[in-house]
C-alpha cells in the first residue's frame, strides 16, 4: 500500500517536472510544450478555415474529428496539471485538494479551463457563431510565451511612469477641448456645443493624428486642431518609450526566463517559503554561458553569487579542479569575505546560471539566517577541505 502511494507520488513528481519545467534542457518537457503548441496553432487555424464555406462544405466532419481531438488532448492536459498542483513549490504546505483549488484559480488555468467551454457551449448551444468561441484557444500560447510575461512585469514597473501618462492625456484632452469648445462651440453646435461633444472631438485628434470629421472654420480652430494633433503624437509616444525601454532592461538583464519552480528547485532554496521564493523570482538574474566561458576570474573583486540552473562549471581551486553542476552555487566566498576571488570558475558546458547581485545577497542573508548559515557552512567547506562540496 505504502509502496503504491509512493510510485504513485514520484509519478506525480515527474509528470509535473515535465509539465512545469523548472530546469530547462529536458526533452520529454520540450517535446510535449511543442506537441502542444502545435496543436493549438492548428487547432485556431482549423476554427478559422471552418468560416470559410466552401472548406466547411468539403471538410467539415474531419475538422470536427481534429477539434475533438484537439479537445481531448487538452482536458487530458488540464487534468495533468490540475493533479500535479500539490507538487508546486508555491503550494508547498497544503492538502491536495487545497492545492488544486488554489492552482485552478491562477491565471494560465483559468485560460486552460476557457479553452476547454467551447465544447460545452456547442453542445448547449448548437450555433454556428458558437464555434468562434474556440479561438480563445490561441490564449493558451501565453504559457510559452515568456515575452509576454516580462510585458507583464514591465507594465507593473512602470505603472507610475504609465499612470502620469494617463494624468497627462487627459489633461491634454480637456484642454483641447476647452479650447476649441470656447472658440467654435457657437459655429458648430452640434459637433463642439457641449464638453462631451468637444472631448470627443479632441479624443479622435489625439488619437487618430488628425482625420476628424469635424474641420474648424477659424483661423484659431486651425491652430487648435494642429496644437492638438501634435500634442496627440507626443501622448502616444511617451508611454511606449517608457515600455519600449522598460522591456529592453528586462531582456538585457535575463537571457531567460526565471520562473518559480526554477528556483525553488536549487537545494539552496529548497526549505524557503512561497512569499521568499517569489521575491527571489525577481531579484535573480538570468545568464546563459556558453562552454569555456570565464564566469570568475582569480583575483577580481566579488560582485556577485552564481547558482547553476542546469549544465556545469569547473573550479580551479588551489588543490586541483572542482566540477559543480545543477543546484550549486559558487562565487559566495568573496561576497562573504569582502576578499578577491578566490579561483577561476568557467563553464564545462553551456550553463544557465541564476546571478544574484552583491547588495541582493548581502540583504538575502540578513533576512534569512538559515540560509546565511548554509552558504558560511559550503564556503567553509570549501576553504578547509579540497574534496569537492556544495
Ligand atoms: P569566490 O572566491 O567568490 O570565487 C571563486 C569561487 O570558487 C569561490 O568563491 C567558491 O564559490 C568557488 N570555490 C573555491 N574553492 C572551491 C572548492 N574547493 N570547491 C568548490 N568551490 C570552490
């Protein structure tokens, strides 16, 4: 009995470390995000072919098969995740059927959830514009999308910069309709006689860039209407600067995306609580090196800690080479010591390294004294013993 619940629990394990991937690099998780991939891409594109009539006519009943295919794969999919929630770092700590709520109310599965009602509207509600409501399938590539992920993060940022954004149009906005209220309102009665008429009129030459219906008749309605419309390019422009510039930082500091399960997975972690693991989502910095790449230097001043991802690195120690790989961190010692590096670590294989910056580490430790006492314990190790320890 206790040996079928454990065989039945490392299952579970395995089936969500290929669902979830927390350590990229593993073809059974690749091979499946693709076979999945793929089939919503085909699957959207066969909801838009089947509108068009003479494709319905001819093939019709083969693109019900794929759909329900399609469909059945995906629930299959969706009751996969929904199973494997309880091994998600994020609901470490609560009972399966807790965890699984909790898990289905996140976003990716509420879209999952959306993705699969299409059937049962068709069957409740046998119409044919039903069938469009199968596109809300293509929101199912969000969860391979990490671009979109870090828009997301950027927007979230920025909502100061954004907010201020918002304050100025609307000023512009009444401005400008104010303005042109006062001087053609009497004109043009019944496109600029209100506010309302007059914000609608200055909301379409701000955002269209000229091209109202409504032209002024006098010299200073002229100047207005060319006031606005640049003030209009200048209200645009701003807060895609502002995202544009957000995002470039977010790309340049991660060459992937770190997720969740990526890091509660180094051993390092492995004990901390989801609110700590989800602060270190956003403070690590993502690098990929490739082979033979010179991550430390002997010698340089220490600015930051690595923790490897996935691939491996050598340690050129004092008594002889030190492999670490997957789960290890290096680069502690000289943070701890305030000293020079002490070796020159450099990548065996292509690594993917989660960086954390000195002042990051520095305020990680004072915060967390388990975790403080495990890295002085390693970086003890280290200097004491020449045996390889992490
Ligand atoms: P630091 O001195 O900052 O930079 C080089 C890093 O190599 C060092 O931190 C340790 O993380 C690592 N290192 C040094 N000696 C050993 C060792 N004997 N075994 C494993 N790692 C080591």
């Amino acid at each position: 009995m206790d040996a079928n619940a454990d065989s039945r629990d490392m299952t579970r394990q395995r089936v969500f470390q290929i669902l979830e991937h927390g350590r990229r690099r593993e073809p059974a998780s690749r091979a499946i995000d693709w076979v999945l991939i793929g089939l919503i891409v085909a699957n959207v594109a066969a909801t838009v072919a089947m509108t068009v009539p003479d494709i319905a006519a001819r093939h019709s009943a083969g693109l019900q098969i794929f759909d329900r295919f399609c469909v059945a794969v995906f629930a299959l999919e969706y009751i996969a995740r929904l199973w494997t929630a309880p091994d998600h770092p994020m609901l470490r700590g609560r009972t399966a059927s807790n965890a699984r709520l909790r898990f289905a109310a996140t976003p990716l599965m509420i879209i999952d959830a959306l993705a699969l009602l299409p059937l049962l509207l068709e069957v409740l509600f046998p119409f044919h514009a039903v069938v469009l409501t199968r596109l809300v399938r293509f929101l199912k590539l969000a969860r391979y999308s990490p671009a979109l992920a870090t828009i997301g993060r950027v927007i979230a940022g920025e909502r100061r910069a954004l907010l201020a954004c918002v304050v100025i149009f609307v000023g512009v906005l009444l401005a400008a309709a104010a303005a042109m209220h006062a001087v053609e309102g009497g004109l043009q009665p019944d496109r600029l006689g209100d506010m309302p008429k007059a914000m609608w009129w200055a909301a379409a030459m701000l955002a269209k860039i000229g091209g109202s219906e409504t032209t002024p008749v006098t010299t200073l309605g002229s100047l207005i209407a060319a006031i606005t419309v640049m003030l209009g390019i200048g209200c645009f422009a701003l807060p895609v600067a502002i995202i544009g510039r957000g995002f470039y930082e977010e790309i340049r500091r991660r060459d992937f995306v770190v997720t969740f399960a990526m890091v509660a997975s180094v051993p390092l972690f492995a004990r901390l609580d989801a609110a700590s693991i989800a602060e270190l989502v956003t403070i690590l910095r993502a690098r990929t090196v490739p082979a033979g790449t010179t991550i430390i230097r002997k010698g340089d001043r220490g600015d930051a800690m690595y923790l490897i991802a996935s691939g491996a690195v050598d340690v050129d120690a004092p008594a002889g080479k030190v492999r670490l790989g997957e789960g290890d961190f290096f680069g502690e010692m000289a943070l701890l010591s305030q000293e020079p590096r002490s070796a020159t670590v450099t990548a065996t294989r292509s690594a993917d390294l989660l960086v954390l910056d000195a002042d990051d580490f520095r305020r990680l430790l004072d915060r967390l004294p388990d975790i403080a006492e495990n890295v002085r314990l390693v970086a003890h190790k280290r200097i004491t013993s020449p045996a390889p320890s992490t």
